[in-house]
C-alpha cells in the first residue's frame, strides 16, 4: 500500500506531520510506498539527522500551499505547484493509494474532485467524520462537504456511509437512518421525506428517521444528512464534548472532598478521555473519490497524523473505494429500475 502526505497543511509545521508520519511507517511494515509531498527544504530541514533511512520514503516536491484563508476552487487552479494538488496527482497517476491532508478542507475536497475524480457512478462525493459514543461510534455524512443536496445524493451517501462502517469499523450490518425531526415517516423536509422513499428501495439496512437524541446512544450506525446539517452536529458536538470536561474539572476542584472523589475516578475519566480522543480516529474520509482521501484536523499532533495514515491503510486493505464502487452501481440500478 502507498500513501501520499501532504506535509504543508499543519498548524504545527511539517516537522509533526513527519513525525506522524514516521510513526505510522514503524507500526505498518505493509505500507510499500510514502510520499512526502510539500517543500523539499522545509521537508529535509524537518527530517532527523540522516533522514528516515527507509527506503519507502520518497520526497515530492511542490512549491506552493493552499492556505485556510484561500478560496478552495480558485486556489487549486492558481496554485498547480501545491502541495495538495501534486498529491492528489500521485493517486491519479497510479501511483498512491491514498493521500493523507491537514490542509484547508475545501481545498482538499476540491483537489478530490477535479484532481482524483469520483468513482462512476457517483453524483456528489462527501465527508463522512467518526464520531464515538459509548461503547462504539456512529458515522456521519456529509459533515460539510455539499451544503446544498439533493434526494439522490443522500441515498448514495447512505451506500458509502454503509461500506464504510462495515468495512473499516467492522459493522456487521450497519444501521442508516436519515436525521430528520421526527422518527415518524412523514416528518421532515421535502429533501428527508424523498430521501426516504429513495433509501427504502437500497439494499441497505436502512431504519428510517432518526432524531438528534438518537445519535449517541446504540440506535444507528450511519447517520445521514446534508453537509449543512452535518456540519453544525459535528461541531456541536465537539463543543459541548469540550465544555463538558472543562465544567467537570472545575466542579472536582472545587473542594477537598471533590479532589480525593475525582483521584479515586481518575480511572474512569482517563477511559472518557481516551474514547473521545479525536487522535485515536485520525482523519475523516472523503468517500466517493476514485483514490483513498483523508482530512486529519488542522492542529494535529503525531498521533493523529499516526492515525489518520492507518485508517488509510485500513482502508486500502479492505479495498474500500472497490467496494463502494460495486455498491453505487447495484444501488443506482435499483433507482433507475424503480
């Protein structure tokens, strides 16, 4: 398996998203190929002392980067020298498997659409994002890629939403649902309500609406929904994940008997703290693309970087994009048939 890095998109420089990178290579002796794709002096400046003496390691240089503040579009076609797009050419060109990014998320999204192209079949690729619950974690998509859809594109998200969750989560038979405001059939709007007659016609096991209540406890699998939608619930629910630590800490200290209870706990709260480390889940995919794409977060460190790589190869191995390509098509017969 070959993996691509965009090295130049981190909060933190190259040098983390190296070290990340170096990481992953140790724990995944499978990984054939990695490209390091940024600016080559800041990449040989960021390496240690004698480089990684690896021979899968090999350095891509590109001259210019796809700021945050940049427009996605008019960026990728002004900057052709970035780092994102020489590493989405790598997997257009054959030769990487998936590519791995920090940068500016449209950016990223828009190198995936016009560098990478989608899969056939597909009308609208999309960010599908992990999000953990007690005792396992749902899938989410979109999460911000298409603000605007249509009925069909969520019915295809609900297809690659499904492949992924048994494929690299390991879901047996994932449940899909459609977050709407009513579990009843008739709640939504126009786009839900045909989205469901569209997702009741697929071989998925699909439940129906689901409510925002039912997402963090083991009711639903994959939750689907526009990237509008998808984008407040994801960020909401980093906040008030946030917010929630931030007022227990506060609350424990804030006497003496509080202290000795939260040292006995100390335990419990590390398990919390660790089952909802975004570090431990990487990147989010950009499902749809006829190549592996991985958006890590912009601030992550080395194990996130670790991470987000083996996700990735996770996912070649389970062939993936293969998977949700024979998928699309029997789901787009179905539609077309009906």
């Amino acid at each position: 398996m070959r993996i691509a890095v965009d090295v130049m998109g981190g909060d933190h420089g190259c040098g983390v998203v190296i070290a990340g990178a170096k990481l992953a290579l140790e724990a995944h002796k499978d990984i054939s190929a990695l490209y390091l794709v940024g600016d080559q002096a800041a990449i040989h400046a960021a390496l240690p002392p004698g480089g990684f003496r690896d021979h899968r390691v090999r350095v891509i240089h590109a001259s210019e980067v796809v700021e945050m503040e940049d427009k996605p579009a008019t960026a990728l076609r002004r900057k052709k020298d970035s780092s994102i797009a020489r590493a989405s050419e790598l997997i257009a060109e054959g030769k990487a498997d998936a590519l791995v990014s920090l940068g500016n998320t449209g950016g990223i999204f828009a190198a995936a659409t016009f560098k990478v192209g989608r899969i056939d079949g597909v009308e609208r690729g999309c960010i599908a994002t992990v999000i953990p619950r007690q005792g396992n974690e749902f899938v989410l998509l979109d999460a911000g890629a298409n603000i605007e859809c249509k009925p069909y594109h969520l019915a295809q998200f609900s297809v690659m939403g499904a492949v992924y969750s048994r494929e690299v989560l390991g879901r047996r038979n994932p449940r899909v649902g459609i977050l709407s405001i009513g579990a009843e059939d008739s709640k939504g709007n126009e786009l839900t309500l045909e989205a469901f007659k569209l997702c009741k016609k697929l071989d998925v096991n699909f439940i129906g609406n689901v409510e925002g209540h039912d997402l963090f406890r083991d009711h639903v699998d994959v939750v689907v929904c526009d990237g509008f939608v998808g984008n407040i619930v994801l960020k909401t629910s980093e906040s008030l994940a946030v917010a929630m630590f931030s007022m227990l800490k506060r609350e424990l200290m804030h006497s003496a008997h509080r202290q000795i209870g939260a040292f006995l706990a100390k335990g419990a709260f590390q398990t919390i703290r660790r089952r909802m480390d975004s570090e431990v889940y990487g990147g989010a995919p950009l499902l749809g693309f006829k190549g592996l794409v991985f958006k890590a977060h912009g601030a992550a460190r080395e194990r996130a970087v670790a991470g987000a790589m083996r996700v990735a190869a996770g996912a070649i191995k389970h062939r993936v994009n293969e998977v949700i390509g024979h998928e699309i098509t029997r789901a787009n017969k179905k539609l077309e048939d009906k």
